[in-house]
C-alpha cells in the first residue's frame, strides 16, 4: 500500500496554514487555483512513481474537515480539489489499483463527490463527526467502509472492555454483508497504548468473523 496526497494536504503545509489557503480561495482564487495545482502535479508524479515501484493499493489522505463541516464548502472542493482525486483515481484505474480515501471530520457534504470520482474506501468515518452505522448505509453498498476504532479516548485510555466494546460498536454498525476493514479512527499514533492495539485486533478476530450475525 502507498500513502500519498492528492494537492490540499501538501498546498496548505507549504503555504504555512489551512487558514491562510483558504483566504487565498475566496480573495486570490486565481493565485490559489495554480498554486494547489503546482503542488497536485508534484503529488501527481510521486504517486506514479508508487505505481511503478508496484504497489497494489493507493491510499490518499488530504483532511478536508473538523467535526463540524468542511474546511472548504462544496463548491470550492470541486474547483480546487476534486479534479486532483479524479487524476490519481483515473492514473491508478488503469494499472488496477484502487484507491481508498482518508479524511477526519465531517465530510457528508462532499462524500458523494468522492465516490463519484470513483474512490473504492473511505476511512475512518471519524466517531463524533460521522455515525458509522448511518455511512454503511448510505455509502457501504458503493465504498467500503473503513475505521473507526476510537483512538482519541479508547484505545490510549480505555480499559481493555473499552476496547472490546468499542470494536464491537464497530463491527456491528458497518460489517454485516461484508465491505468493511475494522481500523483505528486515525492511526495508530505514540499515544496509544500497546496493550490495546493487542486487545483491538484480538476482539476483531473473535466477535468479526463472517458471516456476521450480531444484533
């Protein structure tokens, strides 16, 4: 699997803040519009350069939200983003490579323009800014479902029920038919506790096994 950004995530950090790009959207869209491609294009070449070395998946993960909304609103996601997806998405088609897509926050109001640029999996579906069971819904007969292990509380403060419990929400809110990778909500980062992570793939190993029956 290669992890990769698609323009946003890498426009915003050389520009030096989310904040600053996005006034440069609505004061300087033109100035703004070829900067983000600049940076898509070099984003662009190093995700040939994963599918030449052969990888077999493509994971892009420029964050588009907080809990609330999208950092930008739709409309400027598909003027400055979206073509960005399409290109990586119409690049690795060709070699049969899927590509799954990560974002944290809130992002219903621009999923459906992700699937259509033909996305195969979106993570994590962040716990607190989108209901897990409610995605599968909406999206698991499209995408497959990635996430959504709590790994802002649970898995480096919870007890190992937490865990157990939280795994649980997880496989029965989403994996029922299949389609679904149990993950944490982000990643597996320096705060987390060892013992947990332990537990997280333990718990998913007795209570995830198909044909999924639970609840």
């Amino acid at each position: 699997m290669g992890q990769a950004h698609s323009g946003w995530h890498m426009a915003f950090q050389v520009r030096g803040g989310i904040d600053k790009l996005l006034i440069d959207m609505y004061r300087r869209p033109n100035l703004a519009r070829k900067f983000i491609d600049k940076i898509a294009k070099t984003c662009l070449g190093m995700v040939k350069l994963m599918i030449e070395a052969g990888v077999e998946v493509l994971f892009i993960t420029d964050d588009y939200a907080d809990c609330h909304s999208t950092f930008m609103n739709p409309s400027q996601f598909r003027e400055f983003e979206l073509l960005n997806i399409k290109r990586i998405v119409e690049l690795a088609k060709k070699r049969g490579i899927p590509v799954l897509k990560h974002s944290d926050g809130n992002v219903h109001p621009i999923m459906e323009d992700m699937i259509e640029a033909g996305i195969k999996g979106f993570h994590p579906f962040e716990p607190g800014a989108m209901n897990l069971k409610e995605a599968k819904v909406r999206y698991g007969g499209r995408i497959c479902i990635l996430g959504n292990v709590d790994c802002r509380y649970v898995l480096p403060f919870g007890t190992e029920e937490d865990v157990r419990r939280d795994v649980r929400r997880c496989i029965d809110s989403a994996a029922e038919g299949g389609g679904y990778i149990l993950a944490s909500s982000n990643s597996i980062h320096a705060n987390c506790k060892v013992e947990n992570v332990y537990t997280m793939v333990d718990e998913a190993r007795k209570y995830g096994k198909y044909p999924i029956k639970h609840s």
